[in-house]
C-alpha cells in the first residue's frame, strides 16, 4: 500500500484529520471506532482489517466528513453502523456491505455500487447513486442534485433508491434501469415542489414512482407521466415496506396517496437525433 | 420515395470475363452491395470501399473506383461540404461519423526527422548489441531511499522504491476500443498479443468480458462517465484503472454506440436495455472539477488495493494545465490523446474541427510538468495516429514515455479505413456485433498478426535508437535535441522545442 | 544572422507573476461564516473549517479574509500588500505616499511555518484619500481607491495588492490555509464574516497573489470551479475601466460584484440574477413583470453572465452572499445557528464550528444565501431580507410555477 506522501501539516498547524491509526474496541464480533479526527485512509484501513479478523458489525463514533468509507468492499453478514456525517462516496463501488447512518451523508454516496444495503437517517446532498448497479440506498429525508443518475440493471441486477423527502434538479438523468422513489414526504422545505427540472432527462430504462403530483414541463421528452396503476403499485409495495421498517414510518400511511409513475416513452431516445454519414 | 441528392462515392467494377459467378463477393460484403442474378450485380450507392470483396475474390476481377463527377471549380465548397449540407436536409441529423479526422490539416510528424550518429559519436549495432526498450509505466518517486543492510551494502529503505509500476517489454501498449464498438474477437484478439508481447490493452468503456480473464495481467479497465461494466471485481481484476474524461476524436463530448451495436452479449456487460443507444454523458456526473477527479482517483485506489489509477484526456488548448492538475490529483499516467485520433462512431463536426495535435500536446505538457517539477509523478501516453515506428520514435523524442495504438490495430485486423464503422456491418468482422461478420476474427490469427506488428515496430525502434547512439529507449525519452524540423513554421517548432535542421 | 538558440531549450526565464493569461483555474474548497449580530469570532473557525478540507486542494494556496478585524481603524482603507522585492515597495510606497494619507504602515505579523516558503514581503497601510486630491478628480473615495489598486496591480513589477477595504484584509499565500492562517496568526484577529478558501491550481506554483480570496474595496471573492465564460467576461469589465491584470478566473467575480452593487446600484438579489440567470424556459414560466425583469436582466448584462460550475462566497462589511452556478455543478451546503450563518463545500466543515446547526441545507442552484450584519448601512438593496423572504420572492413554488 501507498503510504500517503507527507501531507501532515507541520506542528503547531490546525490540522482537520490525523494520519495515524484510530482507537479500536473489540467485544467478540462487535467493534467500536472512535473516528474523531482521524484519516479517512487511516479509518478505512482500520474497517477492512476489522472484517478480515471477522468483525460482523462495527460501530464508527464520531464520523465527520471521512470518505469513501465502505468503498471497494465485497462481503455478506457485515453492517457498519456510522455516527456522524458520512464524507464523499459512502459505500463507492461496494459488492455487498450493509451500511447505516445515523446522521447525513454527503456528496456520491451509493456511487457506482453493485450491491450492499445503505440506510441514511438524514439527508444526503448531490450526485447520490450515481451509475448504480445493484443494492439499495434508502435516504431518510431530502437529496440533492443529480441523483440517481444512469442507474443500470441486468436481469436480477436492480439496484433501488428511496429518498423520503424531495430532490432536486436532474434526478434520474439517463437512467438505464432500476427503480427510483421519491416520497416528498420527510423534508425541510414544504413549498419546494418534490422535484426538480430535468426530471428523467435521457432516461432510456427503468422507473420512477413520486408519490403527489409531477409536471410534465418538470419532465425530459424522453419520458411519460402516467399514474401508478394496481400493477405497478403490486411492484412498488414490497420496497415501500422494505423501507417503512427501516425508517420506522408506517408502510400503509406512505402507499395511502396515488403515486405518479415515469418511464421512458422509448428506449432509443435519440435514435432520430444522429444521420449515418 | 424522395431522390437522395447524394451520388454514390464509388463504383464498382468487377471484369465479368474473369469472373467465377462464385457469389463469394455477395456473401462476404456487409452492406448487401451486390444482388446476383446469374452474375453479381452491384449498387454502387452501397459500396463503402472497404475491399472485402477486392480481397477474397478468387478472380481478382472486382476494383473499386471513386466516382468522380465533374463539378464547377469552386475552392471553397468543397464535395464533402456539399454532401454533408444535402444529407443534413434530408435528415435533420447530426452527421456521424468514424475512425480518425481525415482532413488536410497539417501533419506535424511528417515535419520532423531523426538524427543519426556519425564519426564524432558512433552508433550502436542493433541486430548485435542490446538495445533495451524495457519501459515501467506509473509513479516514480523523486528519489531512492536506501539504508545500510549491515552487511557492508545497502538496500532500499522501507516504503522506498517504485510501487504499482507496470513493466512493459516496448513502449507500444494497445490503445482502449471498447467491447461494443469493436467485436469480442478484436477484443480477445487483443488480450492476447498483449500478454505475448509483454504489453497492455485497454476494455474502453464497455466493461471486461469473461473471456478476458485469463489475460487480466494484461489488461487495463477504463471507468468512463456512462460506468459500463464497473464493479469492484472489475477493478480488482485489472493490472490498472484508467478514468476515461475524453477521447481525441471527440473532445469535450461522450461516446456513442448506436443501437445498432448492443446485442444481448454487449446488453449484459454494459447493462443497458438492448437495441438502446449507449450515449456516454460527456462529464462524469461526480466530476465537475479537478477536485473532484482526485475524489475520483482516491476511490477508485480505496476500491482495487491502490493499483496503478490512469487518466485519458484529449488535448485541447490547455491541455498542458489539465495535465499538471490531474498529475497533482493522484493519477499515475496521463494518456494524451490528439485530434487524429480514432472512434467508433463520432459526430463528423466534432471529430474534424475540435482539439489539437498529439505532437504538441506531448510537448508542451512534457515541458509544463518539467517545470512544475513533477514530471516523475506519471508516466506520459501519448495516442492519436500513431502510424508507424517513426512516429512513436519521434512521439518518445518529444516527451512520451509510451504510445499507443489503435487504428493502426484495427489496420493489422484487416480494417481498409473505410470510416463506417458506426453503421455496425463491418464486413471484415471488426466493428461489427452481427454474428455471421464477427466470426471472420479469429483470435489466433489476430493475436499473431498484432504480435507481429508490435514486434516489427519494436525492432524497428531498436534500429532508430541504434542510429541515434543509444541503447536504451531512456536516453531517447524527451531529448528533443535528437528532432530537428524541415519545413515547421517557427512557433510551432518553438513550442515543440525542436530546432530547424541546419541548426 | 545569429539564431537565438536558448529560445529552442527548455528552461527559459519566467517573470515572478508565473499566472499565464487564460490559465485553468482548477477547483477547491472553500468557506464563509457571519455573525449576523456583529459579533466578533476568532481566525480560528474558519481555520478550522478548511482544515478538515485539506483533501480539497494541493497545498498551493489558501487564504482567508476577515472583517470587522481592525476596530481602532474603522475609517480608514487598509491595503494589504504583497511586494517580490524592496524595490517594488519602495515603487508603491511612492504612488500610495502621492495618493494617501498614511496613518500606519507596517509589516503584517506572521510567525514562521514550516513548509512556507518563498514569502513574499508583506506589509499594511491605514490610509485615508488625500482630500484634495478627491476634489480635484471628482470622484467618490471607492472610485478612486478602484483605480489605485488597478494602477498598483499592472503597472508597479512585482507588487500586488491582497485587500484595500476598510476594516478588513486578506490573508493568503502559497500552503495549505491551516498552514497560512497559522503563518498569518489569524487566531489572534477577531470579526463577523470570515471566508476562507484552499486552493489546488494548475499551474507554476510561487504566486502568493495567485490563491484566494481576490479583492477589491471591501468585496472578497472566493470561488469554488472554472468559468468557461471568462473570454467574454472580461472583455466586457475592460469596458467600463477594469484592468483584468491577474491572469485568474476569479478575478472578474470580484469586479462584476463592484460593478453590479456598486456603481449599477442594484440590489444583491438581482446581482445574483446577472451572474446565475434562470434559465429562459424558466423565465417564461413567470409571472409577466417578473418575467420582464429577468428578460432586460439577461439581455442587458449576458455578457457578465457566470457560465461554467462555481460556488462563490462574497465577502464584505455588510455580511457575506454564496451564490452557485443555475444548474449547481459545484458542492456548497449552508447552515445557520442562532445568529451565525455558515456556507461550506461540505457539511463535515460546517460541523467543526456549527456541530448543532438550527438548520443545514443545500442551497439551490442560482439562489444567494445572504446574511446581514444587523444594523449595517450598505450600499445594497433596501430591502431588509432574511432567508424567508428571499425564498418567498425567488422561490421555485408549484404555484407560481404553474401559471
């Protein structure tokens, strides 16, 4: 392993993160992080080793702005419990971790995943599942820009993305497969409308339901607005109350109010748009 | 049906005196030019030159012609302008287009010439002498620890030294065509003369498929902003991870893949619907600033074990500064890309008129990191119609530490550039997802026509460096003193740092 | 004819401003924090908030900017200045001697820091206009003090002014900022606003000039992204007497603010509106007037629209702007606790300072966060606003949306 080249700053220096290992209990299979000011390569380094000694749920205290902290991990059985905010890429490019925050997540988490279960009990901020793969990523409250953007699947591979409260801009930009939900329901702002612009712009595969109403101006071109029929809510139900139980709400009180569905009207959106020469 | 202005390009003429009536020609074109009736019968509005049917017909009696037809004179219009304004009107499209920009624009290489040692400062025998190309791509670190081993001799400190460079056997790696835009037996093809010839290939964006494997040593995974195929066992199979920002065709802008392309294989890899354009987004989504890309880079080491983590750029005109910036954010190559470079499919106004030439972008980001003091930090990939042993020669003399190829692969697989590579029917199998053209790539055949390509262009390199006096492809690395130009406008010979011959 | 040679190799002199025109500016981090009530905090917060953005940038620039930091000299303009040697000091000092009454002049206290190296000579000067020379040209102090710091900035070789506001000054050089607000004893000063910034450029470090905040008057600038507009921008500000001599992006932020609110008189919500407009398919959504409003706006100022990603902190002594760009490519996370309102690129700085926030949010795209020092005249809109009535007035509402 690369050993970060001196970037500790020189003494007397406020410094935001030590570079230095950080307090670990162990009580059996649990183990309990303080990362007060520590690294996240220092942090993260500490995670991996904890699982390979066969950690299966490990507490991290004190977390504030740490990155990737999940990322790059493959296994079964194993859940990180996060206090604090969460940094940049919670949970990037995992295949298989269940990961929950008590707190917000910041910018990309979920980004490129495969697989694995992230719970936030706050808000996260923008690009969240971005190039999702797999998994699911159930947000609490409020998401920012650019979420849940060129989501994929394959076959059993769909990945799925709840957020309880309202997005912004571009959500569910060229999205290629999976499902997005959004709830409007647990946020800050009651007079923003649940979403913003650019609502599935280029979105080519997959599904959004938003429970309340939709614009069609607030929509790419490449998508239709239909509300959610008994079929569709049959599909819809099983993560609702997946969800319900994770945050604690109540699954009935959620499926209560019509849900808008959007989906692709074609999945060659821009088959027009290109002359062969 | 409405009358296409648009003449055909070519005709074909086949000498029906010689002709076996065999039908070879119908089956192995891919654009259904010829019916037969009795005898093959051609449309000629079809026919995209890629002498498929020249080569296998057992006759010799097919040649293709341009059609020329004579136009007023007119400088300024030219036919392809004329043709490009008639398909627009009846199209309403964005012209697409493929391979690498053909235009008269000038061509920088071909400007330059090679010194050789003579009388005061003998060259070196080549057949004879060694002659190392042994080039190692990634980080170096500015200096070597050592400490005393206690038995009177040193060794290298601890953490010291190189970590995570890749050692190829010759500066020629394989440049990233993804699967999708090329066939699987491109691909395999690829892999293989890769781990023959002690060198790398690079998926492009479409993912790794199984196939690939047993080569994983060999290969490089490109994560490009549509994220096709990215996992983490993904990255964990690949000797390095490439961040594809963009591609010297298209600058700026993202990929293509038409429809055309995605079968069931390339549906699952990318996972995309089938039958879908696979639109790359221009910028990744989780890059918007160079900041970012270094978030990116550090992921990216955090998810594979910090493998070596490159980054693909077209240049473009501060293309200098965004090499200074990315090497400051963490990447342990940067592949410079030049505006000849080629594509599956691109649109033609981008592909012809946006980005720089390789030449000078390998110059003067070369000469930016010098100056910065970081020019040991990465490793420099300089791609962009790379056509010959010269060019890489010249290429390494300007700055690059290793070139890549692409076209000239493609070429070495039967490719006649006929630039239609964005239709998918390829007829020589290699742009092609159509079952009955793929299986005309074999990959033994192909990985032992590319081991002979990087093989001539490395002995041929050995025969340069041997004129130049040098036996290890080092000493040739950045020293523009052996370049001198004929012919190259001052400015630019000033930018290349290359003098006029006489001088 | 003898050929210049050395043109041909590498290594060819390079004069000590190393910024080249129409370089890329690369990304950051940055931070605000105002204390609506006035009172004072210490240097320390926003150190302390970059800090735990180091991975933001590269250690080639950092810097702060403080207000309210000089209670004793409330009237007077304080010039922050960078000089590369004593011969240009002495160049300025002349022209500053012409043009202004020195009150004080000294060097800014710093203390030594390992890894900060290459320091310019830095010095501050309480000033006040030579009355009669104000006369003479007719022109208000800020116009004057304006064309001072342009003359100062292109015209006397190796000196540079950081900050010329009343009441407040830059802090920024070549480091980290945790390391330059320590090399800056910043822990000792104490104000209302603080922004802060960490910079990771792409180009020959050694410019102390070259991080941020960039000023003018009592406006800071700093500026999280790229603008892709800066060709046309600047073009533009040379019209109306702006010497755009700094080589950087962010520059033609801080002279489109002083152009904006000050000399144009508009009020900050519609200078926000010039920089980020909303987007015309937007614009036709609204309501008729207000659609008029945004149309003149953008016809009127294009060229000083903001293209490319941007998060933006304005500094000045009446409170603190952070604006980003309309379609918010760039992170930027604002909060308020109590009277404190705090804008960071992301929410684990916030926290260093604000670990219990009354309210965290994201801001939207093309919205200002503004926060007012209570009781301060500005030369900014009469209207009296909090967050409420900024979100009532541009607010993004279903119902408006719908008409």
């Amino acid at each position: 392993m690369i050993k970060p080249a001196s970037i500790a700053p020189p003494a007397g220096v406020i410094e935001g993160y030590r570079y230095m290992a950080p307090v670990v209990e162990r009580d059996g299979e649990i183990v309990r992080i303080d990362a007060q000011g520590v690294y996240f390569q220092q942090l993260n380094g500490a995670v991996r080793d904890e699982i390979a000694a066969g950690a299966k749920l490990i507490k991290i205290a004190n977390v504030n702005g740490q990155r990737y902290i999940g990322t790059g991990l493959g296994v079964s059985g194993v859940k990180i419990e996060i206090e604090g905010t969460a940094g940049n890429d919670l949970a990037m490019l995992t295949d298989g971790i269940e990961i929950e925050v008590f707190g917000n997540a910041q910018d990309g988490a979920g980004n490129t995943m495969s697989n694995g279960r992230i719970v936030v009990r706050g808000d996260a901020g923008d690009v969240l599942g971005y190039g999702m793969r797999g998994g699911c990523v159930y947000v609490k409250g409020d998401v920012g820009y650019r979420v849940g953007i060129h989501m994929k699947a394959y076959e059993k591979l769909v990945p799925v993305l709840v957020c309880g409260g309202k997005a912004l801009d571009f959500f569910g930009e060229y999205m290629a497969g999976g499902m997005l939900v959004l709830l409007g329901m647990n946020t800050r702002d009651e007079r923003q409308p649940i979403a913003g612009g650019f609502l599935g712009a280029g979105m080519h595969g997959g599904v959004i339901y938003v429970r309340g109403t939709v614009e069609p101006w607030q929509c790419g071109a490449e998508v239709g607005i239909t509300t959610a029929s008994e079929k569709h809510m049959t599909e819809l139900r099983p993560v609702i109350e997946d969800y319900a139980a994770a945050m604690g709400m109540d699954a009935e009180h959620i499926l209560s109010q019509p849900f808008k569905r959007i989906a692709p009207i074609s999945h060659r959106p821009y088959a027009k748009l290109y002359a062969l020469m | 049906m409405r009358q296409s202005f648009i003449q055909p390009e070519f005709r074909v003429k086949i000498d029906y005196d010689k002709c076996h009536k065999c039908g070879r020609c119908v089956q192995q074109c891919g654009w259904d030019v010829y019916d037969f009736s009795e005898r093959p019968i051609p449309h000629d509005e079809r026919c995209r030159a890629c002498h498929r049917c020249v080569t296998f017909c057992p006759a010799h009696c097919i040649t293709i012609e341009k059609n020329t037809l004579a136009f007023r004179d007119n400088d300024n219009w030219s036919t392809d302008a004329l043709k490009a304004v008639w398909r627009q009107a009846e199209t309403g499209g964005v012209l697409l287009t493929s391979m690498g920009n053909p235009r008269p624009y000038e061509r920088i290489f071909d400007k330059l010439v090679l010194d050789a040692c003579q009388v005061t400062n003998p060259s070196i025998d080549p057949l004879r002498e060694p002659m190392e190309l042994c080039t190692y791509l990634g980080r170096k670190p500015d200096s070597v620890e050592v400490v005393s081993d206690g038995n009177g001799g040193f060794m290298l400190a601890d953490g010291a030294g190189m970590h995570h460079n890749i050692k190829l056997d010759t500066p020629i790696v394989f440049s990233p065509m993804s699967y999708g835009s090329v066939s699987l037996g491109v691909h395999r093809s690829l892999a293989m003369a890769a781990e023959r010839c002690g060198i790398l290939m690079n998926t492009g964006e479409g993912g790794l498929h199984e196939d690939l494997h047993p080569f994983q040593d060999n290969v490089i995974v490109q994560v490009a902003s549509g994220r096709f195929g990215v996992s983490r066992e993904y990255l964990q199979r690949a000797a390095a991870i490439e961040i594809k920002i963009g591609q010297g065709a298209k600058p700026g802008i993202g990929g293509h893949l038409p429809g055309e392309k995605i079968d069931r294989e390339v549906s699952a890899t990318r996972m995309i619907p089938q039958g879908s354009d696979a639109i790359s987004p221009a910028p990744h989504h989780d890059i918007y600033s160079i900041e970012d890309l270094r978030q990116l880079i550090y992921a990216l080491k955090e998810a594979s074990g910090y493998k070596p983590v490159g980054v693909k750029i077209a240049a473009v005109h501060n293309v200098a500064a965004i090499a200074s910036g990315i090497v400051r954010a963490g990447a342990d190559y940067i592949y410079l890309d030049g505006f000849r470079g080629g594509t599956g499919a691109a649109p033609a106004v981008i592909r012809d008129h946006v980005g720089i030439p390789l030449e000078i972008a390998i110059a003067v980001v070369d000469q930016r990191l010098r100056e910065e003091g970081i020019r040991n930090q990465a490793s420099i990939v300089a791609a962009g119609s790379i056509r010959s042993s010269a060019d890489a020669a010249k290429a390494i003399a300007l700055g690059a530490d290793v070139v890549a190829i692409g076209t000239a692969t493609l070429l070495a697989l039967g490719c006649h550039l006929c630039q239609s590579c964005h239709t998918g029917r390829c007829s020589w199998g290699i742009t092609t997802q159509k079952p009955e053209l793929t299986r005309r790539i074999d990959p033994e055949w192909g990985a032992e026509r590319l081991t002979n390509l990087v093989n001539a262009w490395s002995h041929e390199l050995q025969e340069i460096l041997g004129a130049l006096g040098v036996n290890a492809v080092e000493s040739l690395r950045g020293s523009r003193e052996r370049l001198r130009s004929i012919g190259l406008d001052e400015s630019t010979g000033l930018i290349l740092g290359v003098k006029p011959a006489g001088l | 004819m003898p050929h210049d040679l050395d043109r041909y190799y590498d290594f060819k002199p390079r004069n000590f401003r190393e910024e080249s025109p129409f370089k890329i500016h690369g990304g950051c981090g940055l931070m605000g924090i105002c204390d609506e009530s006035g009172a004072p905090m210490s240097g320390e917060a926003p150190i302390l908030a970059m800090a735990v953005q180091r991975d933001r940038g590269n250690g080639l620039g950092g810097g702060f900017a403080g207000y309210g930091i000089y209670p004793d000299f409330p009237d007077h303009f304080c010039f922050h200045m960078m000089y590369h040697d004593l011969g240009a000091k002495e160049a300025a000092e002349v022209i500053l001697d012409q043009h202004f009454l020195i009150e004080v002049a000294e060097p800014i206290p710093t203390r030594s820091v390992k890894g900060i190296t290459g320091a310019p000579l830095l010095w501050r000067y309480f000033m006040t206009p030579h009355t009669h020379m104000l006369e003479e040209r007719e022109v208000s102090e800020e116009d004057y003090v304006v064309s001072l710091v342009m003359l100062l900035n292109s015209q006397v070789d190796g000196a540079f002014v950081a900050s010329s506001g009343k009441n407040m000054g830059a802090f920024k050089g070549v480091g980290y900022p945790e390391e330059i607000g320590h090399y800056f004893c910043l822990e000792k000063y104490e104000g209302h606003t603080w922004v802060g910034h960490n910079r990771f450029p792409t180009n020959t470090p050694g410019w102390w000039g070259g991080a941020h905040p960039f000023t003018l008057l009592d406006w800071s600038i700093v500026h999280n992204g790229e603008i892709s507009s800066y060709g046309i921008n600047r073009r533009y500000l040379e019209q109306f007497g702006y010497a755009c001599s700094l080589g950087t992006d962010t520059e033609v932020v801080a002279y489109l603010f002083d152009l904006l609110l000050r000399r144009h008189r508009l009020p900050i919500e519609l200078a926000c509106k010039v920089l980020a407009p909303p987007l015309w398919s937007r614009i036709d959504r609204m309501p008729a007037e207000k659609a008029e409003l945004m149309r003149s706006l953008r016809a009127v100022y294009g060229p000083g629209m903001l293209n490319g990603p941007f998060a933006i902190v304005l500094g000045f002594n009446g409170g603190m702007v952070a604006l980003n760009d309309r379609i918010k490519l760039r992170p930027l996370v604002a909060a308020r606790s109590g009277s404190k309102v705090m804008v960071a690129s992301e929410e684990s700085a916030i926290r260093t300072v604000l670990p219990k926030p009354d309210e965290l949010w994201t801001p939207k795209a093309g919205e200002p966060v503004i926060a007012r020092i209570k009781g301060v005249q500005s030369p900014l809109s009469p209207i009296e606003a909090s967050r409420a009535v900024i979100t009532a007035e541009m607010a993004y509402t279903a119902e408006e949306v719908m008409v």
